[in-house]
C-alpha cells in the first residue's frame, strides 16, 4: 500500500536568491544533517542564457536503522537519486528524488519546490509531498516504515532551522542581498552552477505540498511590512483569507501553529490531505481547519475513520441547517427561566467555561414542557456558542483555543433526576453531540457529587468516549475547595459565589416548571416532529434497478433548475432528462417487481418502462458518477417547457472482461456494493434566470457558489449542455 504525506508550506521571510545562497552551503555535505554522508554529482547542464541550470546527484544517506536490519540488508548506506532544475528566471527551484537502493522493493518518491510567496516578493515558499511504497523487506516491512515516518519527521522540523542558520551565517559574513538574474548576464553574486544543489533526499518518508497563505504583505510598504514580519505571527488579514476555504487556499506552518496548535508532521500531513480531498469532493463550503482537525484527533489521526464520521456530521448538519442555528434558534421562555446552564468567563488556560448546576435543574418538567428535541436543540445551540467563543478566545489570548470547560454542580442530584425519558433525553444528547462535536470538551469538573452519582454515571458513561471520559473530574462534597481543586483550574476571581467565591454568576437557578407548562404526549411528538422535518432537503432511498425521480414541470423557458445533494451511502449516477408529456408515477403494486418491501421507503420511478429515449424524452445533462461522500450542487438553463425529470440511479460496478481477471478485492467490494442500498440527500430549486443570483433559497449562491449557470445549450433538440458544478 502506497503511503502519501503533505507537508505545510514553510515560508522563508527572506528573498529566494538569498534562500538559494544559503541552501548551497548545504553541499557536498552538511554537519547539521549527521545522516547525510556524501553527495557526487552525476550529470549538469545550464541553458545557453543561464536561466535554468540541472543537476542529478548520488546522495548516500547513513538511515538511523536497526544495525541487525542494516546486515540482513548488506549495506550500511542508502543511496538516493536527485533531479534539481533551478530556474533563475521564474524564481523557483523543482527537486525530484527517489532511492536507488533497495528500489524493487522500497519505493520512496519526493517532490520539492522552492518559490517565490504569491503575496511578497521578498519571501521565499517551501512546499513537500512525498510518498513511500514498501512491498517487501525481508520481513521487515513495519520496522521499514516506522524509520521512514521517524526520519521524515525529523528532516521536517529541522529543514527550516537549518536554512536560517546559513541564512545567518550569510548575514554574519555581511551578505544581505542577492540581486536577481537579469537576461543580460548572470549575476557574479550567484553561486556557481556546480555548486548550487538542492538539498539531499533525506529519506524523507512522505511530506507533501501543503500550503501558502501566510500573510499578505505589499512590497511597497517596505519598512513598515518588515516590522511585521519580525513578529513571525500571520497577519489578520491573511487568515481572513485562510478561513474562507477556497481550493486555492494552502496551509501556512506559522499558521497551523499560531491558530491550530502544535502538530506532529505526520498531523500535519492528515489535516492538510483531509482538507484538500474535501475541497475536491465537497463542491460547497468545505468546513474550518480546527473542525477538521477535531475530528483527527477523535479518531486518533486515522484519516478514513476520521473521513467517514466527518462526512457524516457535515451531512447532519446541512440536513438540520445547524450552520444557521445560531440565527435561528430562539430558547423558548421556560429554557430561559428554567434551563440552569450558562457561559461564564474563562478558565486559567483561557477556555471558555460553561456552568451547568444539573442538581437544581427540573429534568422532568422541562423534557414535559418541551420534549426531547427541543432540549437538544438547545444544546446544539451551546455547542455552537462554544465554537464561536473558542475562536474568539484564540484572537485574544494569542494562542490555539479549540475546546471549552464545562463546570457540572450536583448540589441537590436525586432520584428525581432519574426519570426514565429523562435519562433517555440525556442519552439521546450525548449521543448526538459525540457524533458531531468531538474533542470539543477540554475538561469536565463535576463538583458536590452526591451518593446517587454514581447510579446516574453508570447509566451514561457507556455512551460517553473514552477519550472524553479521561476529562472527567469528579468532586464529592468540598473537595473541590481544598487543594488540587477549584483553584487549579479556574481564577479564585471568578469562581461563582454558590461554590463560595466572590464572582456573580448569572447561571438561572432553576426550580420546578409548573406543570401549568406541560403538554400532552401527542403536542409534544407534534412538536418534535416539526422541529426536524423543518429542512429544506429530502431523502431517498435508491436500489439496484429501482432509481429514484424527481418531476419539475417548466412553464417559461430560460428557467434555471438548481440542486444540491449529498451522497450518504453508495455510488449513484446522475441524470437530467426532458419531456413534453408527464410522467405518471407507478400504482403502488409495482413497486414489488422491483424488490422494494420495505414500509416507508422515499423511492419514487416515474419514466415509463415503455418510453424510448430519443423519443418519448431526451437527455439534456451529461451522466454525472458520484462517490459515497461528495457533496454536489449544479444549476441547468432550460430550453423548453414541459416537464423535466432528476434522477439518481444506482452506480453498477463495470463488468470484468474475460481477458482482464479481476483481482479478490475487487470481487468483494463490488459484491459488498452491490449487496447495499444507495442512499441521497437532496434539495432543488427552480429559478428564474433574472433572479437566479440572489436566491436565498438556493444555499445563498451568490455567496457560496452553490449553483453556477450552465454552459448554453447547442439548437439541437436533443443535445447536452454541460453543467458547471460550483468551485
């Protein structure tokens, strides 16, 4: 299996000619890389004009590896090819690598460029990806790729230190500028051709392009910009544009750790591929890094775990419009006066700090006052507020803030407090919120713990992480006020004046909701019902020859049809097709021949079985294969009026030709496929073409790019006009 890894753009804030002198010093051999033993040169060549000159190099690298492996192998150093084309004239320098030794059986293939930073001139930009192929060693192919991952880790973090150390050798010896080549002639202050290499293949196990973005200076702005570049933070502006997400965007190392923390490479490398493969298959707004970065850590930085409950969230919260609930949600009277939770300052790390007093809280009367999904829906709105309190506390406490404290007061917990639909709401929230909120709790302290505690956790802790249960720390009586407590973790200053400090605390106090307040089981199932279906998309199951269809009748042409859909489950395809007549929808008894029996199934086939394509309808958009996972939105420009049919159909996997034997995996996940139902979220829209740009409806396309016009269509009644799927 191939292993692929990224590396952050690191930016040099010096002139790429300065950079190029002092990466020259790193040849023929360097003492800041012990590992690097030597280097010859094997082949060179410089154009006629003196702009681009080549280099292939012999590296030997003394790999830090087990001395037994070094003699099962039978050397005792690896020896890499590197291909270097400097060009003078655009500023950049390309480094190509892979190993010579051991290549039938370990494949390891670099990628390097050093560039000018698309906002300054004066700064240099390095960028990495890399890729490792072990398929055999001896037996030692785990042992192999541990070293390798050691080893790019350690050429990583020490890459930059050492081209500013001969950065300030440079600078010692009084060179301090390099003036740029000139057609004319080549500078004298260059290095010469032979001498200027690019660094040695430090078996750098994968490293990969990341980023660049880092902050956006204006060389006119001279010595003013300089004072900034000194401070070695991102400037604001420059992260304004790192946030907004665009494919373009890469992630700058000074980024990553001024606002996301200090990553490990191989960390780095996850969050960058995660983000990049989104913005390749989430054609909308792709979330912020810290989100990402979230759900890595959930999952241990294991990239197709941390995909799939990613995906899974992101679908959740565009089928619940969870991105507005900030904006939407409006805490009915009774949570206000009755819900005894609330934000409260921060703790001595900066967090912000929720107080939730669970022992003067009605349970009962409130889930019978609201239901259960009104109290999630609260929560999710906390959660939320939490979010945006964790980026602000970052701007202003200078460093990464991505979780929060939560304080949990029990003074008063009883029996009372387990009521069954009570504890069953619990249950229901807390399974919710470690779906699509991981990592989100930085410390949990629960203070005044009385005797019944103990039956209330053992009902949750099973449905709590692992991770987030080692957060937990639980207080019986005062303990908290002795030390090792309160103190520890949050200002003497702040601790609210019902733990005995001297700090207000505007947390409601609770007590019980009049049952004057209560509805019935059937306003409350009402109730709930209309809170989750409030949602602009709709779902649909879709089977093996059973596709799904949607029927959008067209009155004026030069209407514009938009969509917008999430691939949940499976591989689907899909159409857009044209008719003058209207299709009817098939007698429910029909539905059998397909083998769909299953109740309440959203599956609805309208074209005809006996309808011809090219006569009874036409297709008007070209087939569209969607993975499980992606997220795509399109538009189409209608020509004619009648009646237009979207379909999503189940994706059937190529047959095997017979002179082309599959392979067993193949075998297995077509059969896994095919033996599973696809499954579609979606949401369409027709539009007029004079107000296609301002719709709200549409996911704000004049913002996002949700839905872009199509191409226009050829006169050909029957020809297909290509939709331009946003970003």
């Amino acid at each position: 299996m191939v292993q692929k890894y990224q590396s952050p753009v690191r930016v040099y804030k010096h002139p790429f000619e300065l950079v190029m002198a002092a990466y020259e010093r790193r040849f023929p051999t360097c003492h800041l890389i012990p590992m690097f033993v030597n280097s010859d040169v094997v082949n060179e060549e410089t154009s006629e004009d003196g702009a681009t000159h080549r280099i292939e190099r012999r590296c030997a690298l003394d790999v830090d590896a087990p001395r037994l492996l070094k003699r099962i192998a039978g050397v005792d150093y690896v020896y890499f090819i590197q291909k270097n084309t400097l060009n003078r004239k655009e500023r950049t320098l390309h480094i190509e690598s892979h190993n010579e030794t051991f290549s039938n059986r370990v494949v390891v293939h670099e990628t390097c460029c050093y560039s000018v930073h698309p906002e300054n001139e004066g700064w240099t930009c390095f960028e990495q990806t890399a890729s490792l192929d072990i398929k055999s060693f001896f037996g030692f192919e785990s042992t192999v790729e541990k070293i390798a991952m050691k080893q790019y880790a350690s050429s990583i973090n020490k890459g930059k230190e050492i081209i500013e150390f001969y950065l300030r050798e440079l600078e010692s010896e009084g060179v301090i500028h390099i003036p740029r080549w000139t057609c004319s002639s080549v500078s004298s202050a260059l290095p010469a051709p032979s001498s200027l290499s690019a660094s040695p293949p430090e078996l750098q196990h994968p490293s990969a392009p990341a980023v660049s973005a880092s902050q956006p200076a204006d060389a006119k702005d001279g010595a003013s910009q300089e004072a900034k570049q000194d401070s070695g933070a991102p400037q604001a502006d420059s992260l304004v544009e790192i946030l907004a997400g665009t494919p373009e965007d890469k992630l700058d190392a000074d980024y990553i750790k001024r606002y996301l923390g200090d990553l490990t490479p191989l960390q780095e490398s996850c969050l960058i591929r995660l983000r990049k493969w989104l913005q390749e298959t989430h054609k909308g707004k792709i979330p912020k890094d810290e989100h990402i970065l979230r759900f890595l850590r959930a999952r241990d930085f294991n990239m197709d775990k941390a995909r799939e409950i990613l995906c899974q969230s992101l679908t959740w919260r565009k089928q619940h419009q969870v991105d507005y609930l900030l904006e939407t949600w409006s805490p009915p009277q009774v949570l206000q006066d009755y819900y005894t939770g609330g934000w409260h300052h921060h703790d001595r790390d900066g967090r912000p700090l929720y107080i939730l007093r669970l022992g003067h809280m009605d349970t009962k009367g409130l889930v019978r006052a609201l239901g259960e999904e009104s109290l999630l829906r609260h929560v999710l709105s906390i959660n939320e507020e939490g979010l945006r309190r964790c980026e602000e506390n970052t701007k202003v406490f200078g460093r990464p803030i991505s979780c929060w404290t939560c304080l949990v007061d029990l003074e008063g917990l009883n029996m009372r407090h387990l009521w069954r639909p009570g504890v069953k709401a619990l249950l229901r929230i807390i399974e919710v919120v470690e779906a699509n909120y991981p990592e989100t709790l930085g410390r949990l302290l629960i203070l005044r713990a009385p005797r019944v505690f103990p039956v209330l956790w053992t009902l949750v802790s099973p449905f709590i992480d692992e991770n987030t249960r080692k957060k937990f720390l639980i207080y019986a009586g005062n303990d908290y006020q002795g030390p090792g407590g309160l103190v520890d973790y949050i200002d003497k200053e702040i601790i609210p004046d019902f733990l005995g400090g001297e700090c207000m605390c505007e947390v409601p106090e609770g007590g019980l909701v009049p049952k004057s307040m209560y509805r019935t089981p059937e306003e409350l199932e009402n109730e709930d019902v209309r809170l989750w279906t409030e949602t602009i998309y709709q779902s649909a199951s879709i089977f093996k020859g059973a596709p799904h269809e949607l029927v959008i009748e067209i009155i004026d042409a030069a209407s514009v049809i938009t969509w917008d859909f999430d691939v949940c489950k499976g591989d689907i395809v899909f159409n857009i097709y044209h008719s003058k007549r209207a299709p009817q929808p098939p007698r429910k008894d029909a539905l059998g021949a397909h083998g769909i029996t299953s109740p309440g199934v959203n599956n609805v086939q309208l074209i005809d079985k006996s309808w011809t394509l090219g006569q009874d309808y036409s297709m008007v958009e070209s087939p569209l294969t969607c993975k499980e996972g992606e997220s795509v939105q399109g538009s189409h420009i209608t020509r004619w009026p009648g009646f237009y049919i979207l379909q999503w159909k189940f994706h059937n996997m190529p047959a095997c030709s017979a002179t082309n034997l599959p392979r067993v995996d193949d075998v297995l996940a077509t059969l896994q496929v095919s033996s599973h139902k696809c499954k579609v979220m979606f949401y369409t829209e027709v539009l007029g073409s004079e107000d296609f740009r301002g719709s709200m409806t549409s996911l704000e396309s004049s913002h996002s790019g949700f839905s872009q016009l199509s191409a226009a269509t050829t006169s050909s009644n029957h020809s297909q006009c290509s939709s331009m799927i946003s970003r």
